[in-house]
C-alpha cells in the first residue's frame, strides 16, 4: 500500500478497548518505506511512546506532525485513539494499519 491511496482511501482502524499495547503501521510520504508507532500503556496507565523503522529508533521529529510528543500521549492516556490517528496523519506519513492487544 502506498501513501496517495492510503490518504485516498482511509483505512477503518480499530483498537481494542483497554489495549495496553496500540502499534500503528506508517507509510512515509517521500518514498513510501514503512515505519511504527508503538504506544504501550504503563502500570500508571499512562503511555510511552516509540517511534521506530525495523527496530531502529527514530526521532519522532521526523514525522513533521502538526502536534508535538506529549499533545498526542495526553490523546492516547484518554484513549481517544480517533484523535490521536488524526494527530499523526498531519505528517509526513499516514496511518496504513493497527494492531492492538
């Protein structure tokens, strides 16, 4: 799946209620290369967040979103998962896929 058709056509996400672990598939915008967010939600109940390309961490900057960091975790601590998809997508990359557990 490429960046154009995934704006095109929104995939229908679902995340499980209570997931402690949401990790959203991305498709870069320059050249279409996967990468992944992975939110888990700690015993405080709230979220770490990590940003990473085959296992490699990457700066979160890099996704050139309109929100920062902790904007998009304080969505995720409120499960508000619809926002924190619209979030991410004012970048360069948009959400291909999710999984959660």
């Amino acid at each position: 799946m490429n960046y154009r058709t995934i704006i095109n056509n929104k995939p229908n996400l679902t995340i499980k209620d209570n997931a402690k672990d949401v990790i959203f598939t991305l498709v870069s915008a320059m050249c279409d290369n996967i990468s992944y967010i992975r939110f888990k939600r700690k015993e405080d109940n709230e979220h770490s967040l990590s940003y990473y390309n085959n296992h490699v961490r990457l700066a979160f900057s890099n996704l050139q979103c309109d929100y920062s960091t902790h904007d998009i975790l304080w969505e995720a601590d409120n499960s508000n998962w619809e926002e924190v998809i619209n979030m991410i997508n004012t970048g360069t990359s948009a959400i291909a896929d999710v999984k959660s557990r």
